[in-house]
C-alpha cells in the first residue's frame, strides 16, 4: 500500500493499528477472561517444567563433556610422557654411541 511506503508515515499508520489492534484484542479478551487465565497458567506451568527438565540435562551434558574432555588430556599426557621416555636423551646417545662397535 501506497500509505505504508513513506518511512514517517507508515510508521505513524502502523502505530495506530497497534493501538486499534490493541484496543480490539483488550475488548475480545474480556468475556473470555476467566477461561484464558487458566489456560495461560497451565501453559506458563508445562514451560517452566519444560525449562527445567532442559535445564537439568544440559548440565548433564556438559558434566560428561568435561568428564570426556578431561579423560582425552590424560591419555594425551600419557601418551606425551611414554613418547618422551622412549625417545634416547642425549645423554642416552653418547653413552650408545660409545658401546657401539661402529665407534672404535
């Protein structure tokens, strides 16, 4: 609609549809009041429990990922320390170059 093209009017329009838009929903919602009210308590509710089953499995989640995480970098440092002790040292290398035949 041409009305809702300029920037400075279309949102002076669409401001006034939401207050109409308002002013519309308020009065529909009144005789439907004390049936929605429980309704939306009961959906509040489900969401919350929901929120905190959710809640309660994420830190789940992330309690095994650092059980995981923190198991990966034993073996990694493990891994790292039977490396480095079987690697001959410097010391290990002149001592075996002088045991060895090829030496004299």
């Amino acid at each position: 609609m041409a009305i809702f093209e300029d920037e400075g009017r279309g949102f002076f329009w669409g401001f006034l549809l939401g207050v109409g838009a308002a002013v519309v929903a308020r009065q529909a919602y009144s005789p439907f009041r004390g049936a929605v009210r429980p309704l939306g308590k009961a959906a509040m509710r489900a969401s919350l429990t929901g929120l905190e089953k959710a809640r309660d499995s994420l830190a789940l989640l992330g309690e095994e990922a650092e059980d995981l995480m923190a198991e990966v970098r034993a073996e990694m440092q493990a891994e790292a320390r039977d490396a480095a002790a079987s690697r001959p040292g410097p010391q290990d290398a002149a001592a075996s170059d002088a045991s060895s035949p090829d030496a004299a």
